[in-house]
C-alpha cells in the first residue's frame, strides 16, 4: 500500500462473506494505517445456509492463526472429506461415488484408477469405479477423521462442515477484537461522486458512513455493486437450471458416529444436500423452478427426509451466476453479491476467500490501478467459470432419463469451448490429464476431480461391448492396493474421537 494512506474500508454486510472479508483484511493490514468497519443490517437476516466447504477454508483459519480446537466447537463444525454423489447414474454399479479431497498418498494408488478408466473408455473391461483407489473414500465409509497419528507421515485434505449463523458470529467477535468497528444499521442510498466512485452510504437512521473504499457482501441485493454502479449480473442458467431451495435441519442419525462427509442425492428435479454438523444435520432440495413447482419441490423434500407435517421448512430463491467485474471503481463485491454458482460443490466461500485475497495482492501491488484491477477481474472470472463447468459438468454426465428435468440436464447444449473439449477428449478414449494440463485448468479442478466425476457416473462405453483384458494390461494388482489403503487408514481415528479431542 501507499504511504499516503491512513484509508477507511467500509465493508457493508454482515454475512459470512462479510465477516470473512473483514477479518482477512483485519490481519493483512494489522501494520498499515486501514480503518476497517462492518455496516450489518439489524432488519435483514443473512442467509444462512452455507454450511460446506472445500480444504481452502483451512486455509482461510490458518491464516488468521486461529486453532481447530478454538473454532470447531464454536460453530459445530464437523471434518469433511469428500463428497457423496448418490442416484446421480441408473447406470448398473454406478448408484454412488465419492468425490475425494485429495491425500498425499493419491499417487499411490490415482494411476491405477486413471489407467483403468483410459482401458475402459477404449473398450476394455476393467474395473473403473473410482471408490475404490482413494484413502479418504475408504476413510469416509469408515468414518474416521482426517488426521493421522504422529507415526503416519502423509497429510490428506480435507474440508468442514459448520453452522452457517455460528461462524459469522464467531468471525465478528474476532474481528471486533482486532479494532474492526461493528455499524448496525440499514444502509438505505449509495451516493456517488463525479468519478463515478462510491462516496458515502446514508442509513436508513439518518446516518452518512463515508469511506475510501466499500466491499459490497450485501447477499444477492448486491446494493453496492450491482445496484448503486451497474455492474453486470451474468447469468448462468442457460447451463445451471436450478434457481430455488428448500431447506431444514433435522436431527443426527447417529450422534455418536457423525459422517465426515457431505451427501448430495438425486431427486426429481433437482438434488438433496445432507451436511453432518455435531449438534444436527442440515438439508436442504435444490431444485429448478422451471420443472417443479416450490409445493410440489417441499413435499418431495419431506418424504425424502421423512420430515413431520409441523416440522419447519424454510423457501429461497438463487441467483446464479456472476457479476461482469467484481472490482470496480472503488467497491469490491464479496460473496452472493459477486455471484453464486450453486451449492453443488460447496464452492463460494472458497471463491469469498480467493477474491479477497487476490485483491490484496492487488491492492498491495499498485493500489487502484486500472491495470491491476483489469487483471483481478481477469483471474477471479476465470475462477467462477472453472467452478461453473465442473458442476455443469455434474449435469450433463449425468446418467439419468427418469424425469424430464434429468432429461434437459443431460442434453444441456451451452458448454464451454474447455468443457467442450474435455468432454471430446473423454469420449474418444484420450488423455484426460494430458487435456487439463492443455488447458491450464487443474488448479480450478484437478485430474482426479475430473476422473472421479465422469468415472463414478460410469460415463464408459456400453458394458456389452467391453473386452476382456489382455494379461499385459492387468498391470495394476487391486488387491494390493485394496490392502494398502486398509493399512493406511488404520493410522486415522474415528471421526467422533478426533472432534471431541480436538
Ligand atoms: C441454497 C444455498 C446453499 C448454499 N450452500 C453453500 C455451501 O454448502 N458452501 C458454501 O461455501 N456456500 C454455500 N452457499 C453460499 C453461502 O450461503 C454464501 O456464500 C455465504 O453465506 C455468504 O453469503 P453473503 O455473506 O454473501 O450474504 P448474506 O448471508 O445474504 O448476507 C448479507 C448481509 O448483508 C446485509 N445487508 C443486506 N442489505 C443491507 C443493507 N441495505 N444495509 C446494511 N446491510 C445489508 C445483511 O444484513 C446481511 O448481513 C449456499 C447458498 C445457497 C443459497
């Protein structure tokens, strides 16, 4: 930064996103002269159901130096290792996967499943599911935790799940504790100099907030961005159809087991999430509009949750897609005010904590710079729509035809020029890593994401047509590897045991 700041960052809404902004800022900034303040409506509720995350939110708390054993408790927060994708395929030995954080220990045992889906997808039958080649698959079916005993020296990433109103909360306290100043107050006008820039904010209580610089996490109002400068909302359901939620918290299964992992299940027209905190277990019925009506959506989502008549639901409405600029001028939009690329992946607080780290490198680097701001914009675009094809991709893989919704999904024609090819080089049996490394795309989703995702949905020619393998290509023994990842797991306690030991 400059030397002639002090500056004032005004960071309008009290979400997740922006208490996580504010903290992040907090710490970059401890040493420079940066008034840091939060305006958060007293009258409107955040909204409160982003409760998974990818293993960046490790990253997020690490930065800030606070412990597991500080915030998990706090927030009811659970490990995650993966994700379950469940009755996404009718295809036969195909009605789950797990999508796997990644382990140390992958190049161990990921060849072989890579090797095994190339055989198939050029018509050779070996067994190509990917569940049986990764450490923390076999760790999540036993449900035990991501940290090994000392005597283990390999590391696995691994993610949370947490509860989704404790953690700002949790957030704001830290902050606040920093010099962070708490405004409550409604911001009702955005007023704007001649430059175009953000001047000051008047509260709904008569009150003017000026500041320097303003971070919009006002949710999907994006009152700042979108709103008061204009910027450009992108939509994205050409290719993502679904717009609306149900969602309700239920009680734990089996309170002394909880899973580490989240559960993503197919329904009708859309899918359910089932995230394991330690107190409950939260839900909620994603779902497109256009092929389910909200009534319709509710009552499938109790049947399927076996919920009581007077058990609570609550409705949302999405927005997905992105803004054209996340920066511009002298504002800064942060979390459901940048974008959403729906929950299917657990993805927006990573891109909440990559969008504001990026920006301080930044803003670090030259200040507000039109070059700088041109390149941000650049990256966390790029970002989104990495995110965006993956779970598009989820989609179109799909291998269901049993209701018209799954029917558009898998016949989804808008793909991008890199899924496209992607998906090419898939079916013609060729070098899906080769491809990605092409494409510079593995830092958004990596080859065993990608394998995963189109192996678990048996995405592989008919199994009619398949041949049995020559000797020379049965060069991987399974049984070792079966063996090998028992014995690794065994070095990993139980899921319940670590979270009650910290
Ligand atoms: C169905 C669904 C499921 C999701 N699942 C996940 C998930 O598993 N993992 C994940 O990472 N993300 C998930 N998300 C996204 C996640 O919920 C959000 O990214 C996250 O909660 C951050 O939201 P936010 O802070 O941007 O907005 P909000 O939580 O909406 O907060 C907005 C804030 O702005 C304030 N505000 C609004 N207007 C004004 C005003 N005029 N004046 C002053 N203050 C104002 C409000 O008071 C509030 O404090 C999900 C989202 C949805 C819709």
């Amino acid at each position: 930064m400059s030397e002639a700041a002090p500056i004032d960052v005004c960071v309008v809404g009290g979400g997740t996103a922006g208490w996580m902004a504010a903290s992040m800022m907090a710490k970059f900034w401890a040493d420079q002269p940066v008034r840091l303040s939060v305006v958060e409506s007293p009258d409107i509720g955040i909204v409160g159901v982003g409760e998974g995350s990818t293993p960046s939110l490790k990253g997020f708390f690490d930065y800030l130096d606070i412990d597991e054993a500080e915030w998990m408790p706090a927030c009811q927060a659970t490990y995650k290792l993966g994700i379950r994708f469940v009755g996404w395929s009718r295809r036969p030995g195909f009605g789950s996967y797990f999508h796997p954080f990644p382990s140390d220990l992958d190049d161990r045992s990921a060849p072989a499943f890579y090797y095994h889906a190339f055989a198939r997808r050029n018509g050779v039958d070996l067994p190509a599911h990917p569940d049986r080649f990764f450490l923390n698959t076999l760790l999540a079916d036993q449900r035990r935790g991501p940290h090994a005993d000392h005597n283990f020296p390999f590391r696995l990433a691994y993610g949370y799940h947490f509860d989704a109103q404790l953690i700002g909360r949790f957030l704001r306290g830290w902050a606040t504790r920093r010099g962070v100043e708490h405004i409550e107050a409604t911001v009702a006008e955005v007023e704007r100099g001649e430059d175009g820039d953000i001047q000051a904010l008047r509260c709904s209580d008569g009150r003017r907030i000026e500041a320097d610089f303003f971070v919009d996490s006002t949710g999907f109002r994006s009152l700042l961005l979108q709103r008061a400068l204009g910027v450009r909302f992108l939509s994205f359901a050409d290719n993502l159809f679904n717009d609306r939620a149900v969602v309700a918290q239920t009680p734990l299964d089996d309170p002394t087991a909880p899973p580490c992992e989240t559960r993503a299940t197919a329904l009708s027209a859309g899918w359910c999430w089932r995230i394991p905190l330690t107190a409950r277990s939260g839900n909620g019925y994603v779902y497109s509009s256009r092929f389910i009506e909200p009534e319709a959506a509710e009552r499938e989502f109790r049947d399927h949750l076996g919920l009581d008549a007077d058990a609570g639901v609550r409705h949302l409405e999405m927005k997905v897609g992105r803004v054209e600029s996340a920066w511009s001028n002298n504002c800064l939009a942060v979390g459901l005010s940048q974008g959403f690329v729906e929950p299917l992946e657990a993805t927006a607080l990573h891109v909440v904590q990559e969008t504001v780290q990026r920006f301080l490198e930044a803003f670090e680097e030259g200040g507000r710079t039109a070059r700088l701001r041109e390149r941000f914009n650049h990256q966390i675009n790029r970002r989104v729509e990495g995110i965006r094809d993956y779970i598009v991709c989820h989609y179109r893989a799909s291998q269901r035809d049993d209701s018209e919704y799954w029917r558009a999904c898998a016949g989804i024609e808008a793909l991008s020029p890199s899924l496209r090819e992607l998906l090419g080089v898939w079916f013609a049996g060729g070098d899906l890593a080769e491809e990605i490394k092409r494409q510079q795309i593995g830092a958004y989703y990596a080859p065993l994401s990608w394998h995963c995702l189109l192996g678990g949905y048996g995405v592989y020619p008919d199994p009619a047509r398949l041949r049995s393998p020559e000797a020379r290509m049965q060069r991987f023994d399974l049984a070792r590897i079966d063996d090998f990842l028992a014995r690794c797991a065994l070095n990993f306690r139980a899921h319940a045991e670590q979270l009650a030991h910290g």
